[in-house]
C-alpha cells in the first residue's frame, strides 16, 4: 500500500490550490479517504472524508471551502483547498480508511504535502 | 464534537513502562485508535478498537479501556518508541484526535 500526496506549496491568502494523492498496492475504488492535516508542531486535524460510493463528509472550518472528490480511473484522491486562510497552513496528509473488527480506522498514510498560506 | 484529552509529555527510563491516558468528553464505547508519529513522519496506526494489535506491531504495544477513559501502554521501552503518541475517536463525525503524548526518554 503506497499513498504519494502532492501539489502542495506556497499560496496567498484568498486564493486555491489542489492537492492529489496517488494510491498504489490495494484496489482503491473499494476504499474510503480521509484529508488530516497538521499545522506546524501542532496536533493532528481532520479535514474531509469521501466514501468508495463518493458521499462526503466535511470538518466544519474547512465546509464550503474544501472540497474531496476521487478518480477511481486513476486511482487518485484529491482535495480542492479554496478560499485560503492563514490557518490553513499544515502538512496535509491523505489516509485510507479501513474496515477492521468493525472498526473504521486509518490503516495506512501518505508522507504528507505541505501547504503555506502567506503574503 | 468529541474531546480527547492527553497528557502533553511523558519520561520514561528505557526497559520500563510507558503508560499513557485518552479521555473522552463522551462515550466512544470501544472506538477508540492510537497512532505514533515520529518526528518528520507521518503517522502509524498501533492499536484499533481500544484494544486491538494493528497488524506487524509489537506486542510491547497495548491497549485498553471503553466508555470516556482509555490506556495506551509501551512495556517495555525501547529507544525506537520515542514519538509522539495520539489517540483518535471514530465513533461520531467529525473524527477527532487527541493533542498528543511526546515520549521522552530519562
């Protein structure tokens, strides 16, 4: 299992930027995303979750500017970031949401895409 | 939304016991995950269900609790497990994590 995030970088406030995350070694189509970031020496942010069927489900800071879609086709995840914040400034990592016991868990991580909201 | 609360540090000799607390401001009933993160790393899942092995951990890992109050134990402490350690809550939206436990070592 292999999750290879990108298109972070260096973005003004107000403005938009798009980060993929690239999956490999499992069937991605059958799988639920997770969006986590972590803001410098900060603790760990759940930002966004699409399920395998393409629902979605939104932290409230990031509702209405964030938006999570898939392409099943090249087994890619993405997260549209709009409206940026100074706030929103964190590594941004993609995590595969796996079933286990019943368990809805966060099985397997990407290395993280860097985001910096400044003027 | 559901708060996690931890400790923010911990020191603990090498060989000797770690343990470490999550406490939720309601209960998760046994939807409760730790996960390492080494410094400049992306995290790791260790422990599911409260209390479950994630597969190819060790089993100095360990886990227990239910309901609002949860243990993350590392017995013994190995040089390898300095890291920052977050619990995690699946049982409502949003998801939430704790603020984290840093391991050090005296």
């Amino acid at each position: 299992v292999q999750l290879v995030e990108s298109g972070g970088g260096l973005v003004q406030p107000g403005k938009s930027l798009k980060l993929s995350c690239s999956a490999s070694g499992f069937t991605f189509s059958s799988y639920g995303m997770h969006w986590i970031r972590q803001a410098p020496g900060k603790g760990l942010d759940w930002v966004a979750y699409i399920s395998s069927s393409s629902g979605t489900v939104y932290a409230d800071a990031v509702k209405g500017r964030f938006t999570i879609s898939r392409d099943n086709a090249k087994n890619t995840l993405y997260l549209q970031l709009n409206s940026l914040k100074s706030e929103d400034t964190a590594i941004y990592y993609c995590a595969r949401r796996r079933t286990s016991r019943g368990y809805y868990v966060m099985d397997a991580w990407g290395q993280g895409a860097s985001v910096t909201v400044s003027s | 939304d559901i708060v996690l609360t931890q400790s923010p540090a911990l020191a603990v000799s090498l060989g000797q016991r770690a343990t470490i607390s999550c406490r939720a401001s309601e209960s998760v009933r046994s939807s409760m995950h730790w996960y390492q993160q080494k410094s400049g790393q992306q995290p790791k899942l260790l422990i599911y269900g409260a209390s479950n092995l994630a597969s190819g951990v060790p089993a100095r890992f360990s886990g227990s609790g239910s309901g609002t109050d949860f243990t993350f134990t590392i017995d013994p402490v190995e040089a390898d497990d300095i890291a920052t350690y977050y619990c995690q809550q699946s049982r409502n939206d949003p998801l939430t994590f704790g603020s984290g436990t840093k391991l050090e070592i005296k």
